[in-house]
C-alpha cells in the first residue's frame, strides 16, 4: 500500500512538473509570436517608408535633370536673344519690324 501511495505522489508530480513545464514552453511560444508579429510590422512600414523615399528621390533626380537642362538652355544664344526681344524689345540693327494696328 506505502509503494502504491509513493508510486500515486510521484506519477502527480510528474504531471504536475510536466504541466508546469509546457506552460513555461507554451507561454515562452506566445511572447516569441508576438515579438516576431511586431517585428514583421515593423518590417512592412520600413519598407513602406523605403519605396516612399524611393519614390521621392526619383521625383527629385527628375526635378534636378530638369533644372540642369534649364541651366544648360540658359546659357544659349537662343535664350539670350529670346530675352533681349520679348523684356528688352531688342532687334537687330538690319532687322525690318512690322507692327500690326
């Protein structure tokens, strides 16, 4: 009767060790999920953020290009003298000007 009452004890500690043991296991599973669930959030608005900056320095490199164009037109004879006739009202001196009424 004593071995079958030691044998009772010891097969309830088991089990109870073993409970314990797969709510460690289980509990340490959950905080695992949940830190890789924000890690991947995390994730998803960096590289949401990345293709946004991506997108703006495309916006940007266009805008400079335009700008380098503009500087590179600026510097030409034709802007010169397109400026000199529509602000200044400048000719050339064999040039005929026709004004309409």
């Amino acid at each position: 009767m004593i071995v079958v009452a030691r044998t009772v004890r010891r097969e309830k500690k088991k089990r109870t060790g073993l409970l314990i043991i797969a709510v460690i296991v289980l509990m340490l599973c959950s905080v695992v999920s949940y830190q890789k669930q924000r890690k991947l959030a995390e994730r998803d608005r960096y590289e949401a953020q990345i293709a946004e900056l991506n997108e703006r320095k495309e916006q940007l490199e266009g805008e400079s290009r335009e700008i380098d164009d503009y500087k590179s037109y600026v510097q030409t004879k034709k802007y010169v003298e397109e400026i000199a006739r529509e602000r200044l009202g400048l000719v050339y001196e064999n040039e005929i000007i026709f004004e309409g009424h």
